[in-house]
C-alpha cells in the first residue's frame, strides 16, 4: 500500500491552449488504484482462517498449523521481500501489483480445494508473495502524479484498504453469527472479491518512470521546465501552468539569447546566486538548488517553446545498487532516524508475530467448535479505532525530538502489559479487549515513526528505509520463529510464546527508556553549557 493532494494543474500545449482533462491524470488511476486496493482487502474470511485450518474442512492439527504451516508465510515474506523490491521499481509496478493479486487468487483457490500439510505450506508461500508485492500497491501512485498530490493519493489509497478491510470483516462477522453462512462460503467471497481487484488492475495505465530505475537523468532534467528568478537568484515553486505529467511529451523554454543555457550551467556545477544558501525542503532533506528537480530558468528575453519527447534511458543496475548502497548510509547516519527506525523494525516484528497467531491463541482460550466466536468484529473495531487514533495523533504537538524515545518506551510497556494480559487472563473477551488496545497503540506509533522518518527523507529515500526497516523487521521475525514457534526450533506452545512477545515488548520498553533519558540529560546539559557562556559573550 503507500504515504502522501488537489487535482493536477491544465496541461498547456505549445499554441498555448490548456489541455482538457488534467485532472484525469492523477483522477483515473487513483481511482482504478483505490479499487483495487477496496476488493483486494475484503476478505470476509481472514479473520476465522484458524478456525477453518483447524475445522472439518481440512482437519489440520493445532501443532502443524502453529508451528509448520504459519512459519512459512514468515519465511516466504523474508526471502521475496528484497528482489520484489527491486523487480518493482525495475518493472514499473504495474506487472507486480497483477502478480499480487494472482498470488491471492491462487492462494484462496488453493484455501477451497488443497488438501493436506504439504500443500498448505504451499499455499502459505503464495500468501508471503501477495504480502512481498503489496509494496507496489503503495508505490504505483507515486509514478503517476505529481509530487504535490502524494499527500492527498495515499490518503485515498490507504483509506481505500481500511475500508475494504472493515467491510470484509463485518460482512464475515454477520455472515457467521447471523446468516449462519460456512466458512467455506465466506473464502469463495473472498475469491470473488480478490478476482474483482486482479480484473481491475489491468486497467492501470502503465507508469513511464520509477524511483530509482527509470527516473529522469541530470541531461533531462536540464532540458526540462525549470524556473528560477533570476532578478534575485531564488528558487519559486513550479507554476502550474506548465507543470509535465508522468511519460508526457515535454514543453522545454529555452531563452533565444542562449544565456539561460549558461546560467543553467552555473546552477549545475553548484555556483549558487547570492540569498540562494542551500534550504531544507520538507520531505527532502537539505538541498542545494542543482538538486532541486522540477524547476526552469525564468529570463526576461523572449522565449522559444520547444517539444522534446522524453528518451529510453539504459539502466545500470550496478549504479543503481551503489547509489543505494550510499542513500544506505547516509540515512542511517542520523541519530534521529536510527532510534525511529530501530524502534520501528522491532515493533513490527513483535506485531507481525502477535497478529500471526492471536486467532491461535484464542482458539485455545475458547475452541470455536459449537460456540460464536467474534473474530471477525474485533478485527474491524481494532482497525476502525486504531484509524481514529492516528488521525488524533496527527494533531498532538510536541518536541518528538526531546520526548519522543521516552514517548515510545512508555507506549511499548502499555503493548507488552496488553500481550501479557492478553496471554494469561484465560477469557475471550480480555482477551479481545487486549488485541484492540494492542492494534490501536502500535499504529499510533508506528504513524508517528512513519511522519519522523519521512519529513527529511526524499520519496526514494522513505521508499528505501521503509524497506530497509521491514527487511529487518522480517530478519528479526524468522529468527524469533525459528527459535520459538517453527517444529524444527523450540516449537512452544501458544501461551509459552504469547509470554516471549511480552516479554520481548517490554525489553523493547526498557532500551527506549534508557535511552531517552540519557537523551534528555544531554540536551538539559547542553542548555546549561549555552546559558552558561550567553553572559561571558555579553
């Protein structure tokens, strides 16, 4: 799924007419998109997938659903997540995002008629590639429209999933308690809903550049529209008038005189005009003005419009690892974006763990046979009250800097108390209560660590750590099954391993704690030291 407005500005043509249908430019796919993204989440099913592994319907065992079927979603995830994250952008996203929802079909067909543990496991390894491609959901938008709709788009598309997961899972809830629908019944739904998503997606225009493999070179950047005032050197937002849609033809003004190609030069090389210091643009970090895409040299003389059409540009793999390899490090190398993402990949490590097997643990705590069991509302109530969460979150405003490693050790002891209770108060509805404050705490946090990594970060800088922190996140969660869930390791019970993932959020808790304190004592100290010295200046 993916993060971050209006309509997109009238296209103007070289008669200087503006082009009809510039909304339609974002308008069309985003819609097509959020599509996708409503049927490919309504899965009235999911929430009774243990009670129905465990059901008549293909009389698995608690041991081989727990600890030899589960894990290898875990595992499949891990192994695909990286090359999908490079096929993704290489391929344009769209060809992945058929894949996803291919991998779901198959997966929901093989649910209805596979029978046995091996194919099972099978099933489970189709399921870890929807999860692994559902980075491009998110990612495609970004390849279709502008930069100042990025805002806007991923709230459609991130809504879009929230809604068709709710629907999916109140639509189950009734249809088990009240219509007294089978389980079997609910997955062909879901079949039907995932086949609608796949329908859908081959109507997505196929997006003419990505991130990182078929984004626009320097030379075209320098033949692209650009402004600058250069009465006094600053740089000026893009006008809307001549804003270029994605895998368009380019309108390029070029000053008769030739002098805009020289200052154009200047720019380039990193001759700055005087007042034009490097600025630390929102979501880009600190830039220069050669840095800055998406801006043309404004000259009073006369200007020649120009029609360019963009060029095939060869992709070098090997750069592009490198150039990688170097956002790599020079990411990480901030304090601030090192706690954020080590919170971050921790954390999502013990949810991936604790949403995995909750519906286990409560299956234990109350065997589903001849009772009601209200997984599916929990579910949609976790989620509806977690959104309402994030969005109040948006509002708070305080030093997330100063309190914000405090913030997350207090935050992450709440989830451990919650995973404890959950684990050893043997009722259903403590334990549902648990899960729903557990859900709601962690997407409140993990949205703030999204918006601390984000506000400095380029799009492809967040597309690299968000990537980076879940590979960690999905390292540390093969380690943590192999050890503790996987037959092949410990193999534990589900109350044995419950009380290892509070156990694990409460060290979480602890690190955090103690790291925010000391950095509180540093930033009081270094207070001091500039009051101290403020009256000797003077």
């Amino acid at each position: 799924m993916a993060d971050s407005h209006g309509g997109r500005p009238a296209r103007r043509s070289a008669r200087g007419a503006p082009a009809g249908g510039g909304a339609c430019c974002w308008a069309l796919p985003t819609a097509l998109l959020c599509a996708y993204g409503f049927f490919c989440s309504v899965r009235p099913s999911e929430p009774f997938l243990t009670r129905y592994l465990l059901g008549p319907h293909k009389n698995l065992s608690e041991t081989q659903v727990f600890n030899e079927i589960y894990p290898v979603w875990t595992y499949s995830y891990l192994a695909l997540l990286f090359p999908v994250f490079l096929a993704t952008d290489y391929l344009r996203y769209k060809p992945v995002v058929l894949l996803q929802g291919l991998s779901l079909i198959v997966t929901w067909f093989m649910l209805l008629y596979a029978q046995g543990l091996r194919a099972i496991q099978f099933l489970e390894f189709f399921y870890g590639m929807g999860t692994a491609t559902d980075i491009a959901y998110y990612s495609y938008i970004y390849s279709v429209v502008d930069i100042n709709l990025y805002q806007k788009v991923t709230s459609y598309c991130r809504s879009a999933t929230l809604v068709g997961y709710t629907v999916g899972s109140v639509s189950g809830q009734v249809l088990v308690s009240v219509a007294g629908w089978s389980l079997f019944s609910l997955n062909v739904i879901s079949l039907t809903s995932i086949s609608i998503a796949f329908g859908t997606a081959w109507f997505l225009p196929m997006p003419q550049k990505s991130l990182f493999f078929h984004h626009l070179s320097s030379q075209q950047l320098s033949c692209e529209m650009k402004v600058m005032d250069c009465k006094n050197g600053a740089a000026v937002q893009d006008h809307p008038d001549v804003q270029r849609a994605p895998g368009w033809e380019d309108e390029t003004k070029v000053p008769l005189n030739g002098e805009g190609h020289s200052a154009e030069k200047q720019v380039s090389a990193g001759h700055t005009a005087p007042g034009n210091a490097n600025v630390e643009t929102p979501g880009r970090g600190i830039q220069g003005p050669w840095e800055r895409p998406a801006l043309f040299l404004r000259q009073k003389e006369p200007m020649l419009v120009l029609r360019t059409s963009q060029k095939k540009q060869k992709v070098d793999i090997a750069k592009v690892l490198k150039d990688l390899w170097q956002d790599f490090l020079q990411c990480y190398s901030s304090r601030t974006m090192l706690c954020w993402s080590v919170w971050w990949a921790l954390s999502t490590c013990g949810y991936f763990q604790v949403i995995n097997y909750a519906q286990g643990l409560w299956e234990m705590v109350l065997p589903s046979h001849g009772v009601d069991i209200y997984n599916g509302a929990v579910e949609a109530a976790s989620t509806l009250l977690g959104a309402v969460a994030v969005v109040v979150v948006g509002h708070i405003k305080t030093s997330w800097a100063m309190w914000g490693e405090v913030a997350l050790a207090l935050f992450s002891f709440l989830i451990a108390a919650a995973v404890y209770i959950m684990d050893t108060v043997r009722n259903i509805w403590v334990c549902y209560g648990s899960y729903v404050i557990f859900r709601i705490i962690y997407m409140m946090l993990i949205t703030i660590a999204t918006f601390q990594i984000a506000t400095n970060l380029s799009v492809e800088r967040y597309a690299l750590v968000f990537g980076v922190n879940t590979f960690i996140a999905l390292a540390l969660q093969t380690l943590l099954t192999v050890i503790v869930v996987d037959a092949s390791g410990l193999g534990l019970d589900i109350f044995t391993q419950f009380m290892i993932y509070a156990s694990y959020f409460a060290a979480i808790s602890l690190v955090f704690l103690v790291s925010g304190i000391c950095s509180i004592v540093r930033a009081y100290r270094r207070r001091e030291q500039v009051q101290s010295r403020s009256p000797e200046s003077q």
